[in-house]
C-alpha cells in the first residue's frame, strides 16, 4: 500500500520526455547553473559508465577526462537542473558498469561505435 503511495507522489515529479541513452554512450548534459540571479546553462560531456535508481531517484554517472585527470560526474535524470542529454555517440559494451575504465589511459578508454538507426 505505501509502495503505491509513494508511486502516486513520484509520478507528478518525473519528466515526460526522458532522452533514450544507454551506458557507453557519449553524451552533452546541459546543467542549468544559477550565479546570483542570473541562470545559464552549462555543458559536461562524457561517456555514461553507470545508471542506478529507478522512478524520481534514477541517476546516471558520466565519466570524462579535464587536464589528464578523470573527473566524473553525477547526475538525476529527472532533476529540473538537467536541462537536456544529447546523445552524441552510441558505444558497444558488454558490461552494466564500466569502472575498467577508471584504470585505463588514452586510446584505451575508447569504446566501439555501435551504428543505430534513425527513427522519424
């Protein structure tokens, strides 16, 4: 009973249209950015190495290299601060997690372009 309780409540939170990416993508995500009253929108871009979560608590993590440091990142999926996900490349993986790639350097971190078709 509170399961559907709480379903009910988190269904007014969600977003109506969730951009489609999977792990292994490479992906834009624009973060809306408050500095004093002044709101913009800023660019991080990575490839997606995890989701976790599921309904209004679904996040994702992305993964990109600033200076030859990793840095990542992240995100809820249907917070009003994420103004967009642009999917910019579609990756071949065989894993849910990437973490491996924490280890790796260089070309090494490169993943495989998996070819979709376009749909409209």
């Amino acid at each position: 009973m509170s399961q559907q309780i709480l379903e009910h409540v988190e269904k007014s939170y969600l977003k109506e249209k969730v951009p489609f990416f999977e792990i292994g993508d490479n992906v834009d995500v624009h973060t809306r950015i408050l500095e004093g009253t002044k709101e913009r929108i800023q660019v991080f871009s990575g490839v997606v190495i995890a989701r976790s979560g599921s309904g209004s608590r679904e996040m994702f993590t992305v993964r990109r290299i600033v200076q030859g440091e990793g840095v990542e990142r992240k995100f809820p999926l249907h917070s009003p601060k994420i103004a967009d996900v642009v999917v910019k490349r579609h990756g071949i993986v065989k894993r849910a997690k990437l973490y491996y790639l924490r280890d790796r350097v260089g070309k090494a971190t490169k993943l495989k372009e998996r070819r979709v078709k376009k749909t409209g």
